[in-house]
C-alpha cells in the first residue's frame, strides 16, 4: 500500500515550519527546546475563534500548512485527526467544575471537550462537508492515524490530511500521561505524486506488525528527547528521512507491543 506526501506542516518548540526545520530534521543544527509563540487563528470566524484552545490552533495551523503549496482544496478532502489525549486541559478544567459545587461546567469546555472537537474547527473553517476520522491509540497515535489515512487514500481514491497533534497535560493530569511537550504535524497523502520531488510512503499490509521489533529513532540525537516527549512527535524519523533524503525501512509504536514497520523512499 503506497501514498505519496504531498504537503507538510509542523509546529513543535524549536521547529517553527517545515522551513525553520529543515537543518535541525537534515542534521545540520542541534535541536533547541524554543518556546512557541501564541499562534493566530485567522481562518475561523470570530465567535469559534474565541473558543480556541492552544491544542486546537497548533493543529488547525498545521493543517493549513500543509495545504499551503497543494492544489488540494481544504473544503473537498477527506481528513484524520489522530491525538493520543485530545485536550486536557479542558478535561482538567470539567473535572475541577464538577468537584466544586460552585462552579458550573462551561458549555464552549464541554464541546472542546470531545475527541473531534479539532475536526469539528477544521470543518468549520474550510466549509468543509468531507468524511473525518478522530483516532486514539496512545503513544502509537500517530501511526494508527498514518495507517488509516494511507487506507482512506486507496479506498476514496483521493486525497486524505493527516493531523497529528498532543499537548502536556496540567497537574494532575501530567501524572498519570508523560508527555512534556506540544507537537503538531500534519501530512497531505495522495495515490499520485505531486511533483518530482514527493517521497513515497508505503507499508505492506500482509505484513505491518512487528512484536519484538526496536522503535526507530531520530539520527539527530539532539531529536530525541523531543521525539519521545510527545506521541505525535514519533513521526520525527520519518520526517528526517525525508528531508536527509534517505531510503529507510521505519519501525513505528503502533497498539499495545505491536508496531508499523514503515517504508520511506524520497
């Protein structure tokens, strides 16, 4: 089963951009732990943008990356959203409400409170009436969401935007999932290449799961500590690979012990 990438945005503290990146993912710098800027929502209406959280406008803005440079039109692509905890910080603020007689549960914390909540802003934005899929499968989020975005593209025939997104969760929350930083990538797939230049991205499905197999790991060990300080952020190999132009057979966290053994040829 093969797609071709087509377009990438990313957002992650010290990889502002695909283009702001490209030395850390090629190797040619160190990776630094930068913090991020508040990120502008302009592609909403007023009333939704208001009722943003961070975690929604890192992924919508990633999103829109990765369309930036395509012929695909947002509104007609079918998408999936993959996070591994959607927002805790809403969950946190519900929780806190219903442990206080005082304090109500606010209804613009309840909608974002869904898994979808992302692609709901998504669809709003775009005007968009395409097929969407919310995934979770913890720290294999990212590879759940690759694979059912690769299934979508043979079974629509069209392109599919992958979204990737996980933020550090509040005290308490942060003692029960580790995860220490925000990342948000997304990936346009298509059945056709874009141009010369769109890597491949195939995985065998008569032979995807590997038990016992090691997890790949970023060449730049400067990547590392941010490649496992986030579930989305296990997509950093393959995005080095595309960059550094290196053909590689990729071991992704998938569910449970298994894992995607993902093929990448730029």
């Amino acid at each position: 089963m093969r797609v071709y990438l087509n377009g990438i945005g990313l957002v992650a503290p010290g990889l502002e951009g695909i283009d702001a990146s490209m030395p850390v993912l090629r190797g040619e710098l160190g990776w630094a732990n930068n913090e991020l800027p508040k990120i502008p929502v302009d592609m909403l209406p007023a009333n939704e943008r208001r009722r943003t959280t961070r975690l929604i406008r890192h992924a919508l803005l990633v999103a829109k990356m990765a369309l930036d440079d395509s012929a695909s039109v947002a509104a007609d692509l079918a998408s999936v959203f993959a996070s591994s905890d959607g927002d805790t910080d809403i969950v946190n603020s519900i929780c806190e409400a219903l442990c206080n007689d005082d304090i109500f549960v606010s209804p613009t914390h309840f909608h974002n409170s869904v898994h979808n909540a992302v692609a709901g802003y998504w669809a709003i934005a775009t005007k968009s009436h395409a097929p969407s899929t919310s995934v979770s499968s913890a720290d294999g989020s990212f590879a759940s969401g690759l694979l059912e975005s690769m299934v979508q593209v043979h079974v629509l025939q069209a392109d599919v935007l992958l979204v990737a997104f996980d933020h550090p969760p509040p005290p308490p929350l942060d003692k029960k999932r580790d995860i220490k930083l925000p990342f948000a990538l997304a990936l346009l797939l298509s059945k056709t290449r874009g141009d010369s230049s769109s890597p491949c991205i195939s995985v065998d499905p008569k032979n995807y799961l590997y038990e016992q197999a090691a997890e790949s790991r970023c060449q730049n060990k400067s990547l590392r500590d941010l490649q496992y300080a986030n579930p989305a952020a296990r997509a950093l190999p393959l995005l080095e690979c595309i960059y550094r132009k290196n053909r590689a057979d990729l071991v992704l966290p998938y569910e449970m012990e298994c894992h995607l053994m993902v093929t990448i040829d730029p």
